[in-house]
C-alpha cells in the first residue's frame, strides 16, 4: 500500500473519507492532490488567509491552519470541476482540531493525526 507523505489537504472520495495512504484511495483524488493546479490554489490560499485557522480566528484565537479543507467534499462528479476544485470559495483553511470538528460525525472518524477515515 502506497504511503503518501506531507499530505494535509482534506481527502474525501465519493462520500467515503480517505486518509494519506489508507485504503480505498481513489486515483483520480490523489492524482488531483499532486497537480500544480493545486498545490498553486492551496498555497495562494493558505497566504490570502495569512496561514490561520479560519474558524480559530472567528473566535479569537490566533493558531495556525493545516488543512485547506473543500467545504463541498470532492468525489466523483466534481474533481474535474474547477469551480469546485479550485474556487476560494470552496475552501476553508483550517487547523487540526477545527478539520476533525468538519469530519467528526456519523460517517467519519478523525485519527490522532487529524487524517480523515471512513467509518
Ligand atoms: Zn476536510
Ligand atoms: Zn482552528
């Protein structure tokens, strides 16, 4: 099983969460996750959002994002869509605690590592 390092992005695949290296990892979500596309999108964000925890600093709490998590989930139907993909507006950045609050419900786990797991 391929083991992906430095992986932070949320990872979500057809409605089942994936997490770096786990099983079920969708080709299309990890080749998305390596394009340049991204990586620019991703860092470009994080440097709009002067690399804080969105939801920390609603609140007042300086901390630092790690995850540039897609409010809509990637799958399928849109990992080709760059509005989706893409678009500042499907992006949240976010730190650990904050991105296990998104996932931590009825169909995801969260593991110590802030990776996201299909229940
Ligand atoms: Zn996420
Ligand atoms: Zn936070």
């Amino acid at each position: 099983m391929p083991f992906v390092r430095g992986i932070t992005e949320c990872l979500m695949a057809g409605g089942r969460a994936i997490c770096r290296g786990g099983s079920g990892m969708a080709d299309e979500q990890l080749r998305f996750y390596s394009t340049q596309a991204w990586k620019k999108t991703r860092a470009a964000y994080k440097k709009s959002k002067g690399g804080l925890c969105e939801r920390c600093l609603k609140a007042g709490i300086i901390r630092a994002g790690e995850f540039v998590h897609h409010k809509i989930h990637l799958d399928a139907t849109n990992i080709h869509d760059p509005n989706v993909t893409l678009s500042f507006d499907n992006l949240c950045l976010l730190c650990r605690d904050c991105h296990a609050a998104e996932h931590s419900n009825k169909r995801y786990v969260v593991d110590a590592n802030g990776y996201v797991h299909g229940r």
